[in-house]
C-alpha cells in the first residue's frame, strides 16, 4: 500500500477542489487567488464607464494572476496617466524644492590648496 500526501488550498474556511501533490504547486496557486482577489477588489473600487457583473470581473481578475508575468511585461515601463501633484509653495511663492536648492550649501568643487 502506498501512501500520498496532498495538498489542498482552503479559503475563507472551505476546501477548494483542487489538490496539489507538491506543496510548493498548493503555495503558488494560493498567491495566485490572493493576487485575483486583489485585482478583483481594484477593478471593483473603481469607477468604470461599464458595469460588469461580478463573476466577469472574478474571472478576469483570475485570468490576469494567472498570466501575472506575461501581464508585467506588457504593462512594463508604463507611466501613470494621472497628473502630477503640485508642489507646496514656500513663503516667497518659489516650489519648496526651489526654496531648499537655494539654503542648501554649494558643494565645494576642486582640489584644497597645497
């Protein structure tokens, strides 16, 4: 008689259908559906110009953690689309980094003399 060990994920109290023979296959599958359940959460505390049902957006949000480095290396170098913040004025009405370029003292350049 042989004797197998398997892993199963559980989630919120309740065992997923899915074993895994290999505990490190049953850990990455477990950061996959934090992952989905995160992306899930985001798509969801947005505001879209469409409404998605939620089994769309879960199963979206599985796709995408599934696929999580194929995703990363389309999205790579990617910029925000938002505008940058403004910078806090000082007193004078120049940007704070302006303000704090200015106090600071000058680096000396050069060699000391002989």
């Amino acid at each position: 008689m042989a004797v197998i060990t398997k892993y199963v994920v559980v989630r919120n109290g309740v065992e997923l259908d899915k074993e895994f023979l290999v505990k490190k296959e049953a850990e990455a599958y477990d950061k996959m559906l934090d992952a989905a359940e995160n992306l899930a959460a985001f798509i969801k505390d947005r505001d879209l110009d469409i409404e998605l049902e939620d089994s769309t957006v879960d199963a979206i949000s599985v796709f995408l953690a599934k696929n999580g480095p194929e995703v990363v290396r389309i999205l790579k170098g990617l910029k925000p689309m938002e505008a940058p913040a403004k910078k806090p004025q000082a007193k004078n009405g120049e940007t704070q980094e302006v303000a704090v370029k200015k106090k600071a003292p000058a680096a000396k350049t050069g060699p000391k003399g002989k």
